[in-house]
C-alpha cells in the first residue's frame, strides 16, 4: 500500500471542535445546576472552582485519564463553544489544594447532582416502582513509584489504593455511583462501609421513594455494621457469607430432597418433564447471623444456599467419582423472594464489577498524583463524570450504553465553528450515523428544567 503524496497536515485551524458532544453533555451538567452546586458546596481556598471543576469533567468525559490529557480541552474552538478551561498545570496545583474535608463537599456534589439528574431525566430511575438494587464493592488500583501517598500492598497482592464504590440502579436501567471513597491500599474491604451505605440509601429514598430497595455484597462486606446499616435503611439485603462454621453445620442440616435445580450456565431443559437439567441446585434454611456477638445483636435471617457439582477433569480417561461432590455458595437474606428469584438476584451483584472496569479502563486508568487528597478529589471527580455519561447516555435514548460508547458516539462528534449574527453556529457531519441521538440529547439538554433546584 503506498503512501499518499497529495495529503499534507497542518494544525492550523481555529474553528474545529474535536468533541463537539460535550457541549450537551455540560449543558445537561449545567441544567441540573452544576456550577451553582460547587460554588455552594466548596470552601476550596482557589479561584474559579466551578471552572476548573468543569475542565476535568469535560477532559474525563472526553477521554482524559491523566492531568495532561486535559490540555484536548484548549485545542481549536474546543473552549469557544465550552466556555473557559484551564491548563493542565493549573489543574494539578488545583488538587494539590484539596483537603479530605473538600473531598467531602465534593461526595455531597456528586449525591446532590444526582439526585437533580434524576429528576431531569426519570429514564435513570428505570421502570416505575421497579427493585431498586444497591451495590457495594471494592477495587485495588495499582500504582508505581515510592511517593504515592497511602499506597500499601492489599488484598489483590499488588501495591495500590483502594477504592470502595457503591452503586444504585433501577430495574432496566444503568448503574449509577452514589458513594466512593479512597483508602489506603491495605485496608480491609469492610471497614467504615456502613456509612456509605448508609448515605447511598438515603439518596435512593429521597430520589425513589415507596420503591423496595435489595442492598448485594460479597463476603468482604458480611459484617454486622453492613447488614444493621441496610436494615436500618429499609432495605433488603443479600450479603454473600463466609464459610464459618455455623455456616457449615446449617449446609450440612439441609435434607438431600430440599434442593432444587435451577436454570445456570449451559443447563438444558428436559422436554419430557419441563425441569432444567443442569449442575446447580439452590436450596436454604433458617439461620442466625452474628452468634459471636452479644444475644441482642443476633440477626435471625435466611440462609440460601447455591451448589454447583465439582468437575471430574478425570473423566475423560474412566476414573469415574463414586460420589458427587459439590462447591456450596452461600448468602443472607431478609427479603420475602422465594430462594430461586433470590439467587438469581444475588448473582446479579456482578454488575458492579462493570462499573469499577468502566471507571478502571476510563478516567482512573491512573491515580494521577503523588498526594493522596488530590487523588481522592480525582476519583470523585470520575464519578460525577460516570454519572454524567450515564444521564447523557440515557437522554440521547441509547440505553444503558457505557462512558466509551458516549464518548464513540456523541462526545467526539467533530464540528466546525462559524459565526452569524450574534450566535455561533457548529457545523457537523452529514451522515453522522448518531445524528438523531446528538439531537435528542441537545434537546433535553436545553429545555427547561423540568424540577426545582434548591
């Protein structure tokens, strides 16, 4: 293949916008009252806070996962049509300002905002009066190099930080993230969630009310803080729980006849007699969680138990078991679904995995600075932008698609300025094939609110 000779680039065009789709996307930030919420929430000792807020929301939202990958916002007439921006170097003294009390004000911006995008677009809240699922997990993020504050080797093996992250979603809708921390890299995934979770419950009670609300976890989070903070909330919870003895003793007492095939990976259904044929079977008991602790502390719960039949990798050459053998997952509940409901329910915990992989492979690809605050407001930071996605996602009518498809989509929509009169016009592509979501999003973007912002 030869090379073309007639092409010749040159960088010298004033009027392009390389990402023309986030002028709906802030537009949408901004109808739910973004600057006016961190003018009001920041006590941040810097000038022009809502604009360099708004330049690293815009540099994540375009692609950034690095303090340097925010300069794409000063290319072209990028900043004509985004209002200002600043430089990178700016922005990295910004977050070295920030305190773990700015770091604070900025969690209540990211829960209030959400709550105004709620209202702003209702598709968030998925199907009306739908289960409500409340998500918590953790990640370990690696980081390099000696200076990075807080950084230790955790449970994953790797040296890091860690980040606990809760997620809400509505029935047939995205998740979004209520609540993230940063921690130090060897804390325990447990430690302090409870009051996060906490937090994420009340968001969902004022945003969702009268809806039924399930709170998932795997066994890291199985602690009595966890599941009392999720009661107490009004919730449903579904806590994966270790093997501890008690645990034992109840699997062990549950009778061979009382468990029940379910539909899993690869099962087959018998067209004789309609059942799934399949290697996984549910069943549960009744059990009390906490014995450890004082009586009044107890949680009488239900305890419903998966198993899934161990492979025979010998097989293949006729060793055959002389007996089944089985791997048990067990978890608690206190919800009223019958045991098969709730563990299909339970399993669809994974779907925070997808967000902490979306956030890894976007905006916290890094952990940007050696100071462990100015980490902290970055991770924030991530999440309005995730949450953003979500919100511009939905009201440009493409579902539950993921911060890489916005930003494939309509984000880096290119457009050329022009001027007439007193307005800017963008000009963009023919045949643009989202054209129809980048004007749906436009319109709901600049209607007028449709709630109050207090």
């Amino acid at each position: 293949m030869k090379a073309s000779h007639g092409i010749a680039p040159v960088f010298d065009d004033r009027n392009l916008v390389s990402h023309a789709g986030l002028v709906p996307v802030l537009e949408l930030a901004e109808k739910a009252g973004l600057t006016e919420l961190v003018e009001a929430s920041s006590t941040l000792p810097a000038a022009s806070v809502a604009i360099k807020v708004r330049t690293i929301l815009g540099g994540m939202l375009a692609g950034a996962d690095s303090i340097d990958d925010l300069g794409v916002l000063r290319s072209g007439a990028t900043a004509r049509v985004l209002g200002q921006v600043r430089a990178p170097s700016t922005i990295g003294t910004f977050l070295r300002s920030f305190t773990h009390g700015h770091v604070l004000q900025f969690g209540k911006v990211n829960r209030v905002l959400l709550r105004r995008l709620l209202g702003e677009v209702p598709a968030l809240s998925g199907t009306e009066g739908g289960l409500v699922l409340v998500d918590m997990d953790d990640t370990i993020r690696e980081v390099h190099g000696y200076q990075k504050q807080a950084a230790a080797f955790g449970y994953s093996g790797v040296r890091g930080l860690n980040a606990l992250v809760v997620t809400i979603t509505g029935q047939d809708a995205a998740p979004l993230v209520a609540e993230a921390s940063l921690r130090r890299g060897n804390v325990r995934s447990g430690d302090n969630a409870a009051h996060h979770l906490a937090r994420a419950l009340t968001t969902v009670r004022e945003t969702m009310p009268r809806r039924r609300v399930l709170t998932r976890a795997d066994s890291a989070f199985c602690t009595h803080e966890n599941v009392t903070a999720a009661a107490r909330g009004g919730a449903w919870y579904s806590f994966t729980i270790p093997q501890w003895r008690t645990v034992q003793a109840a699997i062990a007492g549950i009778r061979e006849d009382a468990w029940t095939k379910i539909k899993y990976t690869n099962a087959v259904r018998d067209e004789d007699t309609g059942e799934w044929i399949s290697d996984a079977e549910v069943a549960e008991a009744p059990f009390t969680a906490f014995v450890s602790r004082p009586k009044d502390e107890h949680i009488a719960c239900r305890l419903i138990v998966r198993r899934v039949k161990r492979l025979n990798v010998n097989a293949a050459q006729g060793q055959e078991t002389l007996f089944d053998t089985w791997r048990y997952h067990a978890f608690i509940t206190n919800s009223d679904l019958d045991q098969i409901e709730a563990d299909k329910l339970h399993r669809g915990h994974a779907i925070i995995e997808q967000v902490i992989a979306e956030l890894k492979s976007g905006p916290l690809a890094h952990l940007p600075s050696g100071k462990f605050t100015a980490n902290h407001a970055w991770l924030q930071l991530a999440v309005i932008a995730h949450n953003l996605s979500r919100a511009a996602a939905t009201a440009a009518g493409l579902g539950r698609a993921r911060m890489a498809t916005l930003q494939r989509t309509i984000i880096s929509t290119p457009a050329r300025l022009a001027s007439t009169g007193r307005r800017l016009v963008m000009h963009l592509p023919t045949h643009w094939p989202w054209a129809p979501a980048w004007a749906l999003l436009w319109a709901t973007a600049t209607d007028p609110p449709r709630t109050a912002t207090p």
